[in-house]
C-alpha cells in the first residue's frame, strides 16, 4: 500500500528498486506523445528485465493507454477495483 501511494512521486521514492522507476519512466515515455523512448533507455530496461518481460511490458502499457482512451468516449466508469489511498 506503500508503494501504491507513492507511484505518483515514484522518482523522489525510496521504496522502488531501479528496476521498477525504468519500467515507470518506460510507462510515461510510451504514454505521454511528448516524450520518446530511445535506445538508451531500452538498454537499461535490458539490464533488468528479459526480451520477453518487455514486451509483456509494453502490452500491458499499452492496453491501459487502450483503456484511457476507449473508456470514457463509452461512458465506462471505474468500477472500484484499484483504488489509489490518499497520501496521509
């Protein structure tokens, strides 16, 4: 629960391990269109996590970005399943 209420300042957070802030910066570099993802940053994904483990990344990004935008142009609501706790 820590963790969850700390993804919004996760690059100021010492509770996420290096692999997890570049899986996050790779999560807004795909999300943002401002932003790239370049050789150097998949190099360092590299170091981390398997071919195979990327891409599995890369799909669950983009379903979310996929949910983002199909969501609301439906109408479709949260239905309450992930809930982010109020920073205390």
């Amino acid at each position: 629960m820590e963790k969850l209420a700390d993804v919004t300042t996760w690059r100021d957070s010492a509770l996420f391990s290096e692999a997890e802030r570049l899986a996050l910066e790779y999560a807004e570099r795909i999300t943002y269109t401002d932003r790239k993802v370049d050789d150097a940053l998949v190099e360092q994904l590299k170091r981390h996590y398997t071919e195979a483990q990327i891409v599995e990344l890369t799909a669950a990004i983009a379903m979310e970005n996929f949910r983002s935008k199909f969501n609301p142009a439906l109408g479709i609501e949260a239905q309450g399943f992930c809930i982010v706790p109020k920073r205390g």
